[in-house]
C-alpha cells in the first residue's frame, strides 16, 4: 500500500486525512503536522487524469444498445445507450414495454398528489 505522503523532514511515509473529509481542491496549501517527526510542513494537492478506453462499435456504424433508464417516476426514463451513453426518448412501443415491466403507467405519479409509491418486491 501506498502512503499519500513523504514528510519532507524526516522522509518517511503517511496516509493524509485529506481536509476534514471534504476533499481538498488544487489551489490551496494546507499544513500538516507529521505524525514521525512532529514537524510542520505544508502540501498542495495535484490531481491527474485516469483515462480508460472501452470499446463503442456505435460510434464506429453498429447499432446502439438502448436500455431504459433507472428513473422514478416512469415519466422520466430515457433510452441510454450502453456503449456510448447516447440518450433518447422511448419509443411508443418501448415506452408500452417499459410501464408493462416496472408495473406502473406514465402519468401515475401526478394523479397520486405527487406521492411516492412503495417499491415492491
């Protein structure tokens, strides 16, 4: 395991509770004591970039993958593309598809007074 960092006194290794839980943000210096040495020093934060490539055919002439999306009331669901996260909105057949399988109609949420329903299980 790696630690977040070197005291720049004593040269050895710990992990930083980074700003109280909050994050910390590029361009502030903060103080820390060291828990080695006890010495005070001061650090900034850097973030870098972590890039992962995924394949998206769609992007490159294959059909999209549509799924509905996680979203309540149903009125709001749109088609996401898995691959490339395109949105749209359903169909009229997908929207048909989509109430029959999560058992609740457009439109529901507003004749109930705007009342959540229970999640059935």
């Amino acid at each position: 395991m790696y630690d977040d960092i070197e005291c720049p006194y004593c040269g050895k290794g710990f992990d930083i509770d980074t700003c109280d839980g909050f994050g910390c943000t590029e361009d502030e210096v903060y103080e820390q004591e060291c828990p080695h040495c006890e010495k005070n020093f001061i650090f900034t934060v850097s973030w870098s970039p972590f890039y992962t490539a995924e394949k998206a055919d769609c992007l490159n002439g294959a059909p999209h993958t549509y799924k509905p999306s996680h979203t309540y009331p149903v009125d709001f669901v749109k088609m996401v593309c898995s691959q490339c996260d395109d949105h749209r909105d359903p169909t009229p057949a997908e929207w048909e598809q989509i109430e029959k399988d999560r058992g609740e109609k457009r439109g529901d949420w507003a004749r109930d007074g705007n009342q959540r329903h229970k999640v059935k299980e």
